[in-house]
C-alpha cells in the first residue's frame, strides 16, 4: 500500500475472498467501517499510525488467525466479529485503551508484545529462552 494513503475507506475491500494479505502504510490513521469485511486476510499487522478503527472493520474474515495492533488508538468492540478463527491478538503496551466489553470477548485471545527485558527476566525466563523467543518470532523487544 503506499505511503500517499492515510485512510482505508469504509468497504474498500469488501468482499475480496483473494485478498490473503497486505502490508499497511506506516501514514494510515483510519480503517473504515467494514473496510475487510468478509476478505481473506490469514493475519494483519496494525502500524503504529492507526488511531482509529471503525466497527466490522475484519467482520466475516474466516481465515483471520493473528492481528497485532501496534498502535494505541481506539477500537470498536465488534471488528472481529464472526472471525472464527481469529487464534492471537498481539498488542504492546503503548496500544489502545482496551474497553471490558473487547476483553470480555477477545480476553482469551489477546497476548503482549513488546516486552521489556526486565519484565521476562522477572517472570523466571532465561537470556537463552528469551532468544529463543525472539528468533521464533513469539516475541519482539
């Protein structure tokens, strides 16, 4: 996508059963409403840009397994619905302000990226098990 664009407007890719994957602009700041409804997207990364992301923004996307949201921007409670086989979504700790009701849904499926050192050394990890992390792509520092 190129960096001329700083929205994806709603429906814009509505309905694209070959869409697989896309790389975001690093200048993008809105998804609109049902912008990949019903597309084919496997896993998307969010860039850092985003500010907001309007309902139904991944509705009907059945092949949809990981999401990271490297944002903090806000988020409406039902982008993912129907997404039934949405398995990760990966935030950092700068991400969107989570509401109870997101948690409520997706709180099985959420998972922190970015985690400070300090932070995987305090939960009992390993430099050796942390490598391994990273070079398994399971975490980024």
């Amino acid at each position: 996508m190129p960096n001329s664009v700083i929205k994806i407007n709603r429906e814009v890719f509505r309905s694209c059963r070959n869409l697989k994957e896309i790389e975001l602009s690093e200048k993008i700041e809105i998804i609109g409403q049902n912008a990949f409804y019903c597309c084919a997207i496997e896993k998307i990364d969010i860039p850092s840009s985003i500010k907001y992301i309007n309902s139904n923004a991944f509705t009907f996307c059945f092949n949809l397994k990981e999401i990271a949201i490297k944002s903090k921007c806000k988020i409406c409670n039902d982008i993912f619905k129907a997404c039934s086989n949405l398995e990760k979504i990966y935030i950092t700790k700068k991400s969107f302000n989570i509401s109870p009701d997101f948690v409520k849904e997706y709180g099985d499926k959420i998972e922190l990226i970015n985690k400070t050192l300090d932070e995987l050394l305090n939960e009992g990890k390993s430099f050796h098990e942390i490598n391994k992390l990273m070079e398994n792509n399971e975490i980024i520092i």
